[in-house]
C-alpha cells in the first residue's frame, strides 16, 4: 500500500532535517511526504524543498491541531496515512514498516508507535514515556475499556498511521479542538467498530523537558478539552495511578527527584482542573493560561 507522510510544522529547522533524512532511509519507503507550514520564519520551507516534500504554507493564525492535518490529507494520494510532528526522531530504519504492519486486516483502522524519550529528559519525563508506553502491544477496540479506562481512547499523533479509508469514513479529524484531536478521532474509529493498534516494535524518539508553567498551560487545554469528553471522569483515576507508580519509579531509580515529581503533578492537576472551569474564566485570561492561544482567538471571533 502507497504511504503518505503528513508533518505540520512551524519553525522547525532545528529538528526537520533529520526527521526528513531518516525518513529517506526507512525499509520501505514513503511515496509522498506533505509539509504543512504555518508560516515559519526560519528555513523550513527551504528544508522541506530540498527533501522534496510537498509545502503547503498557512497563515500562523490558521493552524487547527484538526484542520491542518485535514488539509494535510486533502491531498495525500497514498492509501495509509502517517502522521508525525516535527520533532519525532525514527529510532531505527524499520518504523514505517512495524508502523504499518497491521494495517492490511480489515477491522485495524489505525495504529501508533512507540515513545522513548530523548538522552537529555529528567527522570519525570522518562517514567512518563514508560508509563504511556509500554513495551507490550496492545489491540483496542471499544469492549476493551472496563480493562483499559481513558486509555482505551490514547492515541498519539506524534506519530501514527491511519487507512486512508477509514480516516474518510470517520470524517478526519476533528476541527475547532483545542488538544487532542487524536484522541478523539479514535474514539470516533472505535466506535465504528474499528480497532486500533499500539505498536511497541515501531519506535520513535519523543520527550519534552516543559517547565512547569508550559505544563501547567497544556494540562489547562486538556481540562479544556475533557470537559466535554464523556469518558473525562476517567482521567483522575489515571492520573493517580500515574503518580503512584512515578513515585515508585523514582525512589528506585533517582530518590533526589521525588520533590520535583510532586511539583510537576500538582502544577499538572491545577491547570487540568482550571480547565474543567474554563467557563467561569474571562477569555483574555484564558488565552493567557492556555496552550493553544489561536483557539481561543477564533472562538472570540465566532462569537462576535
């Protein structure tokens, strides 16, 4: 099956070039690669050019976690879908391959890879690649989630691969989210019917040293976003397993980060729950403690 691999980026030269490079050295090989820029100011387009992906250039203020992808889609001819973001490294040569491996039955609409973090993540970041991402792989679909709760929807489009049939059937992804798109066009693919896979074997270099007061602006959008998630009565039940399990980790393996550990949860937990009260926040304010600043400037344009 022909692979299109769909990669939104701004401001990516730092990480683009190698992405770009490793994906040319893949087992099998990408028949198209779509970079969809939001108006970078640094050479992107100019490395993009040169790997010979297809560039499509938007407006900053236009860019949807759903929409960009979707426009990234509009004009993929391949019969799989990849979606990666700019700052994923392929640990090996075979993650197209692993990636896609499953894709070939009938009732598999979707799978994602494997996350091992970067040399340089705290020993925070690193047991929350471990936790999210284990070495088992796993099958879902939606009976699975008495066993699995929230993470029966976990579905990352770091780095992902989607039957092109199925991405139409379900409508793409969803637009006008503030976060998570991902997952909630998988739970839109398990409720299909479809399952999904989680494949440990196609593995991808991803982490991100936040500080605490990016951390704190991501989990406000994902509170934002879980407010109107059926299933969000399920996520601090998950959370409290993360940060017992966290604790463990670190008394085991680096005792010094425990107090760290409890700071990273807590400015975690405040900005999730400020998000679940999103409503009783004036919106300028809510620009400021959020993530996703164009969202909120297209939701005060809709509404005026």
């Amino acid at each position: 099956m022909k692979l299109s691999i769909i990669i939104p980026t701004k401001n990516a030269e730092k990480h683009l070039s190698k992405l770009l490079s490793r994906l040319k050295e893949q087992s099998i090989k990408a028949d198209q690669v779509i970079i969809v820029d939001s108006s970078s100011k640094d050479a992107t387009p100019e490395i993009a050019i040169r790997f010979d992906a297809q560039l499509i250039q938007i407006r900053e203020e236009e860019f949807d976690h759903g929409r960009t992808r979707n426009l990234g889609a509009s004009v993929a001819t391949g019969d799989i879908f990849v979606f990666m973001t700019q700052d994923v490294i392929p640990a090996n040569k075979n993650l197209l391959k692993n990636l896609t491996s499953s894709l070939n039955q009938d009732f598999i609409g979707a799978s994602y890879a494997r996350h091992i973090p970067k040399p340089n993540a705290n020993p925070v970041e690193i047991y929350f690649r471990i936790f999210n991402y284990p070495d088992q792989k796993i099958i879902k679909n939606i009976d699975k989630m008495p066993e699995l709760g929230i993470k029966t929807f976990f579905f990352s489009n770091v780095c992902s691969a989607i039957r092109k049939d199925i991405f139409k059937e379900v409508g793409g992804f969803p637009e006008n989210v503030i976060i998570n798109e991902d997952m909630l066009f998988a739970s839109k693919v398990l409720k299909k019917g479809y399952k999904i896979v989680y494949e440990p074997s196609a593995v991808v270099y991803h982490s991100h040293n936040y500080s605490l007061f990016s951390l704190f602006k991501r989990y406000f959008d994902i509170g934002v976003f879980m407010k109107s998630f059926a299933e969000n009565g399920l996520v601090e039940k998950e959370g409290i397993k993360y940060f017992s399990e966290l604790i463990k980790f670190l008394m085991k393996n680096s005792p010094a980060w425990i107090p760290y550990a409890f700071v990273n949860v807590s400015v975690r937990f405040l900005g999730y729950r400020l998000g679940l009260m999103e409503e009783y926040i004036p919106t300028k304010i809510k620009s400021k403690l959020s993530f996703n600043k164009n969202f909120w400037r297209k939701n005060v344009k809709a509404n005026s």
